[in-house]
C-alpha cells in the first residue's frame, strides 16, 4: 500500500532547496524551524510534535495504556460470570459451529470499507490544499487504527495526522481539521443511520432502551451541529477575545482551515455517500456474522443489524479505552438481550465474534503493515491531482 514518496508534482530548481533542520521543504523549498510546512508553503514555527511522544512501542510500555486495556476486559468477564442466564460452557460449541465462508464474507466486507474510507480521507485532504492518494491514505488510516485498536484516548487520530505530517508538507493542525470533520460526518452518520434502522426495525412501537439510545444520539447530533455552527460564525472571534499566544492562533486558524476548506457544497454529496457505505460495511459485518452463526434463537435483519453496530459505534466515540474495548461489548450484548431477546449466551457469542473480526483482525494485521510500512518512518507519500 505505499506510494511514491516523490509524489507527481515537478521538483524545484536546485537553487530553490535549501533543506532546514527536519529536512522539510517550505516556501521556495526552505524550510521553517520545525520543517512543517504552512499556508502557501511556508513552514511553521511550533508544529513539531517529538517522534517519541507518539511512539506505539513507548505507549504500549505505560502503565496506564496496560490498565486501560487489560481492566474492561477483566471486569466484563467478571460481569458476564456473575450474571446468571450466561452459559459459558456453551460458547466454544457455538462459535467453533460458524459457517467459515460467512464469516470470510463479513471479514471481506469489514475490509472494504478502508478503501471507501482512504478515498474520503483523500478528498477532504484534497480540498484543504495538499492531493493526497487513495492508496496513501488508506495505509495510514489502518495504521491508525491499529493504534486506536491498542492505545487508548482516541490516540489513533492524533497519529494518523502526524504520519502524514512526517510524509508530506503538510501542516499538523490543518490536516487534524480534516480529521475532526471526518469524525463529525461519522457521527452524524451513525445517528441517522441508527434512527432509520431503528424505527425501521421498531415500527410496531419503540422500546424504552431504544428510546434512550435514540436520545443519546439526538444528543450528539445537536451538540455536534451547534459546535459546528459555532466555530463557523464566532471561532475567530472567540480566539482573538482570548489572552493567548499569537502562535496558538495561527494554529487554531489552520484547524479550522482543515475543516471548512475540505468540505464543500460540490463535494459533501459524495461525502455522504461515501460515509453511507463505509457504515454500510460496519451494519453488513454484523449482518454476516450473526448468519455465521446460524443461531435459531436469533431474528436479527439487516435493520436490526444497523441498529445494534451503529448503536455500538457510538461507544468507541468514548476514548477510555481502546476501541471501546469494555463498553462496546456490554453495549451490544445489551441491546441483544434487552431489545431484541437475544439468549445471553448467543448474544455474548456474536459479540465475541464480531469483535474478533474486526479488532482482533486489526492488530493482527495491523501489526505487519506497521512493520513493512515506510510511512512510519516518514518516507514520503505520493500525490496526485485534487479532484474539483
């Protein structure tokens, strides 16, 4: 998955290349003092972020990282043995039992969705100044959540824009707009996606848990949209009422920059598409796994399908642990059980299942592109032209 660290654009005469101290190129080709390039090129003064502050080794290390992953883990299995209805015994029989070409076709299916989602990420990066490829950006996006999958606090995020930084001439801040807005377009995604699937599913009349989901993610939604509207109508002025440095507002001007440069009326169509399907991927993961299953005490349809992995997606949003780990499984097997009267042994079943597929697969497969990948090292990605 690597690209062409030369990119496609034609190299500045040699007068031009004055290499500062990072070896980065900024206006002219001279860099700045950290060798982060800023608008038109010109490098930033306070980008730089230490290789090993965000070093997957050293945050493995901690103590808190540990905890963070080895605690849910203890305290859900404590959880589910104390419970009664749980029949541990049984689950090795039910999982071993699955259908192998469904559970290939959800692990196949869960995977397109990072080209869907590299070729978002491009577009957006697209249109705030730097034409990122297709192929580059899904590479980084899976080494990013091969960090959210291990490190908590939403780590992955952060990381993702950092490697691109290290790859290209980018800056740091502008690049983590474009991130912000991705998981916005994700949030509000997963909200209305989860309440069609939801009254698709409950059109007989909602449940009470239902209901309370369904408020969570109104919730969201309207604390997202009021941050947006916000930072669209008084961010300036709000940061420029405050006593902070000049440095800090330059910083936030580029954010924000990333943010509403890199969508536009011309390209949100194809954004919502784009978001449709890649949580379209997530819905038909689950969909697939629970017919693997083949279990008769489970009537679960695709709009219930949506509605448990959208209703679960919502819980990694929460950065305690990685990739929800904890919160996310009692999630779904709450709402297997309370909502749709799953068994407590079959619903635990699926969620292991499912969970394996994805996280699990994850590190696993995480793990080798992020020891033959250059882009860690910083490399360099290619570019190519942004579409318009």
């Amino acid at each position: 998955m690597t690209g062409d660290p030369r990119g496609s654009a034609a190299a500045p005469e040699p007068a031009d290349q004055e290499v500062g101290r990072n070896g980065e190129l900024g206006r002219n080709g001279e860099a700045g003092r950290n060798g982060e390039a800023g608008r038109n090129g010109e490098a930033g003064n306070n980008e730089e972020v230490a290789p090993d502050q965000l070093s997957l080794g050293r945050r493995l290390r901690q103590p808190r990282t540990i905890v963070s992953m080895v605690l849910p883990i203890v305290l859900l299995a404590l959880f589910v043995r104390a419970l009664p209805g749980f029949e541990l015994e049984k689950l090795p029989e039910l999982i071993t039992r699955a259908n192998p070409l469904l559970l290939l076709a959800a692990f196949g299916v869960f995977y397109l969705g990072f080209p869907l989602r590299g070729w978002r990420w491009a577009s957006l990066v697209n249109r705030s100044g730097f034409p990122l490829k297709v192929r580059d950006a899904t590479e980084i996006i899976f080494l990013s959540w091969l960090v959210n999958c291990l490190v908590p606090a939403k780590l992955g995020d952060i990381y993702r824009a950092w490697l691109l930084k290290i790859n290209s001439p980018v800056s740091l801040s502008r690049t983590f707009g474009t991130v912000f807005i991705e998981r916005v377009l994700d949030l509000f995604a997963i909200v209305t996606l989860g309440l069609l699937s939801g009254f698709w599913s409950f059109r007989t009349g909602l449940p009470t848990e239902a209901q309370l989901v369904f408020a969570v993610g109104v919730v969201f939604v309207l604390l997202l949209a009021a941050g947006l509207l916000t930072m669209r109508n008084f961010g300036r002025r709000l940061i420029m009422a405050l006593p902070i440095p000049a440095k800090v507002r330059e910083l936030y001007d580029r954010f924000e920059e990333g943010v509403f440069l890199s969508v536009g009326l011309r390209a949100l169509p194809r954004l919502v598409i784009l978001t449709g399907l890649i949580w379209g991927t997530e819905a038909m993961r689950l969909f697939l796994v629970v017919q693997a299953l083949g279990l008769p005490d489970v009537q679960l349809g695709i709009s219930g399908a949506f509605f448990v992995a959208l209703a679960a997606s919502l819980m990694t949003a929460i950065p305690i642990t990685p990739a929800g780990v904890g919160f996310v499984e009692g999630v779904v097997v709450f709402i297997l059980t309370q909502i749709y009267g799953v068994p407590n042994t079959e619903a635990l079943a699926i969620t292991l299942v499912d969970r394996a597929s994805s996280v699990l697969s994850i590190i696993a497969l995480g793990s080798i592109v992020y020891a033959v990948s250059p882009k860690r090292r910083g490399d360099g990605v290619g570019a190519e032209a942004a579409p318009a």
